[in-house]
C-alpha cells in the first residue's frame, strides 16, 4: 500500500476548503442582494419604472431587472434608442428618480 505524501494530502485538503469557501461566497452574496431587496421595498413598479425611462430616452423598452443596493433598490431598465444603440438607465425604485 503506497501512503501519499504529506504535500500531495495538504494540496487536496487545500483545494476542498477553497471550493467550500468560493460557494459560501456566493451563497452569502445572494442571500445579501434578497435581503436588500426584501427590506426596500418599493414603491415605484417595474412598468413605471418603464414609463419613467421611454418618456427621458425616447427608446424602446427592452428589459427591466430590479436590483438590491445598499442605498435601496434600484430598477436597472435596458433601451433600445434610434439608431441602433443600447442604453441602461437605473431608476431608483423608491422615488422614481431616474439616476444617470
């Protein structure tokens, strides 16, 4: 029966904790951004948030994500102006500000 040497043993030890480590990471990270959200909740709706955004730009709407941040909850709204180009505008989602 060959024993493994103690680096080879230590590099595997070594490996499992930071791949334990990397996924509580994330975990923790989402666990974060829920709870941020969950606090601010907001008052301004995604479709308002949409409104807000194609009445500044002009544009065609393409998507409206909501996102946690520290200051509170923020729509990040993605639009398609004339011309071709792609603009994200983020609107906070407890005023209705729209943030450049």
């Amino acid at each position: 029966m060959k024993i493994p040497r103690p680096a080879a043993v230590i590099s595997t030890l070594l490996i499992g904790v930071l791949a334990a480590a990397a996924a509580f990471d994330a975990s923790a990270r989402a666990a974060s951004e829920s709870l941020l959200l969950a606090q601010a909740a907001p008052s301004v709706s995604a479709d308002q948030a949409a409104a807000l955004v194609r009445t500044k730009s002009g544009g065609r709407i393409l998507r409206v994500d909501l996102e946690g941040r520290t200051g509170g909850a923020v729509y990040r709204v993605k639009v398609l102006l004339e011309g071709g180009r792609v603009r994200i505008y983020r609107v906070d989602a407890g005023n209705g500000r729209v943030l450049e």
